[in-house]
C-alpha cells in the first residue's frame, strides 16, 4: 500500500540494488565511507545531504535503466 504503482515499487527494489552492486564493487565499508562523505559534502553546500548525494543519483539511474527491462 505505500507505493501507488508497481513501476514505483520496482524503482525502489532497482535503485536499492544499484546501492548494493556499488557495494560489492566497492566493498561495503568503502561504499559507506564514500556514500556518507558525498551526503557530509552536500550538506557542507548547503545542500540536501540525500537528494544531492552523487551516489543516489548513480543509483537513480541505473533504476531508471534497468526499468525499461521489465515494464
């Protein structure tokens, strides 16, 4: 009940996904090192420590990608 479309839901499952594939990439205490000094960074400029975090962006992309396979 708390997403109003599959496709919304999917989004979320896919860029929770991209999280954990940079994660692996990476290693998980460096994506987390990483993930918190971009959100340390945007909030330094004054802006939206997650909507400005690059690595959000990077895991909104790959969900908007990987979308067009399934619906």
């Amino acid at each position: 009940p708390s997403y109003s479309t599959v496709r919304e839901f999917y989004m979320t499952v896919l860029h929770e996904i991209g999280h954990a594939l940079d994660a692996k990439r990476l290693t998980p205490k460096k994506f987390i090192k990483k993930y918190t000094q971009a959100g340390t960074m945007a909030a330094y400029d004054g802006l939206d420590p997650h909507k400005a975090n690059k690595w959000e962006k990077k895991a909104e992309n790959f969900a908007e990608k990987e979308i067009k396979k399934y619906i």
